[in-house]
C-alpha cells in the first residue's frame, strides 16, 4: 500500500510494504549524503541579502510545476495550475520547451509516469518518473530541474532502477533528463546502462538509515531501562524508609 501526498508544498510520499509496514523512501535515504554544492548555494544567497529559504521554495515550485507538465503531457491529461503564479507558471513553462525539442528526436512510448513502488526485497520505496521505451527499448527516466546533474541524482536513478526490476519492469537504459528552471541554466542530459556503483553506494546508504533507526529504538528502549530502574530504585527506598 502507498500514500501519496497531493500537497504542493509536501511533495515527498510515505511508503509502506506488503505488511502494512513503513519503509524508507529513497530520496529519504540519499538525504543523509552530504550536499556541499547546497550549502555553497545558501552561502552565495545569504552574501546577496536574499533569504535561502523562501528562493528554495519558489525555485522548488517552479520545478515541481514543469515537472507535472512534462509528465501530464505525456499522459494526454490538462495540467491543473490552480496552486501556481503567473510567474512560476510562466517559468515553467518557458523551462519545458528544450524537453518537447528533445522529445520530437527521441520519441518515447510511455508505459507509465509518477509510479510508486515498493521493493520487498531490500524495504523502500520509491516514485519512478518515467517509464516506457525508446526504439523498443526499456528505459527509466528521471526528471530534474536545476543548474546541474550532481552524483547523488545517480544513485537516486540507481534505486529506481531497482525499485522497477524487483517489480517485473525490465530496464535496459537510465536516463536523467535535467531541465533549467532559467534560460541560462540550460538543459542536459546524462544517459548510461551501467549503475551497479550507484546502486552499491545507495544500498550502503540504505544500510546507514536502517542502522541509525535501529540505534534509534535502542536508546528509547535503554531511557525506558533507565526510567524502570529509577522507579525500583524510588520503591527500594520507600521500602527502606518504612522498615526504618
């Protein structure tokens, strides 16, 4: 079973498996990764007087809004911009214009788009982008806005991946299709078959969160502990108080 969140500023989804239990999901996961190139971004923001925070969010917007036209246009489906600005609707617009130039080349039959999956074989969850074939052949590709395509999209794309085969979707090529939110920050695209590496380092990863959780409910079972201990040792003493 999954929940998805049709909130626009909560994008992110909760993931559950077979059971009905909570798993991670995989951008949950790569949050633990260190991001230097955000913090330089924030630092920069912070030198010109505007404040991080409220530019992440229109910037955010903006890209989840040109993500949602690629993916309904793909679809046949009427994009709804009722929670949208004139400006970032304007924005993202504009910024979807190299993709239908690319699309025109590289036509892609879609088998589906924004499909939550769950793996029972390693315990996450995830949201594919895109799924079909180019040329008949099976491939993934996953939408990003922004100035770059940085390492942690690849391992991201690698889950994925993953997420689809132990569904019984086959994948032969990943493709990370990187579209800017402004007219200098281009369009790019990163395509590659081989992501065992990436997969490895994610799956580390995933081990990493697991291990923090698991340490986690360990220190809530030891304050418990601690909390019982302080009780006895509180009865032993009214008890000793009363024999005195």
């Amino acid at each position: 079973m999954i929940v998805k969140a049709n909130v626009k500023k909560i994008p992110h989804q909760s993931y559950y498996n077979k059971d009905n239990i909570k798993v991670p999901g995989v951008t949950t996961v790569l949050n633990l990764l260190s991001k230097p190139n955000l913090l330089d971004w924030a630092w920069k923001c912070g030198l010109g007087g505007i404040d991080y925070k409220a530019e992440r969010d229109t910037k955010a917007d903006i890209g989840t809004l040109a993500h949602k036209i690629i993916t309904d246009y793909l679809m046949g489906n009427i994009t709804n911009y009722d929670d949208y600005t004139p400006e970032e609707i304007d924005k993202a617009e504009n910024c979807v214009l190299s993709f239908y130039e690319w699309l025109k080349h590289n036509p892609i039959d879609v088998s589906f788009v924004e499909k939550q999956l769950v793996s029972e074989t390693y315990q996450y969850g995830g949201t594919c982008d895109i799924y079909g074939t180019i040329k008949s052949v099976p491939i993934l590709i996953d939408l990003k806005t922004g100035k770059a395509i940085y390492e942690d999209f690849r391992y991201q794309l690698a889950a994925y991946k993953q997420l689809l085969i132990d569904n019984g979707f086959p994948v032969t090529r990943c493709m990370i299709v990187r579209i800017g939110r402004e007219a200098n920050e281009g369009f790019e695209i990163s395509d590659f078959e081989d992501t065992e590496k990436e997969h490895e380092i994610f799956m580390h990863t995933l081990a990493i969160f697991n291990l923090k959780n698991q340490k986690d409910k360990y220190s809530e079972f030891a304050d418990y502990c601690k909390g019982v201990e302080k009780w006895v040792d509180q009865r032993d003493l009214n008890i000793q108080k009363k024999l005195n």
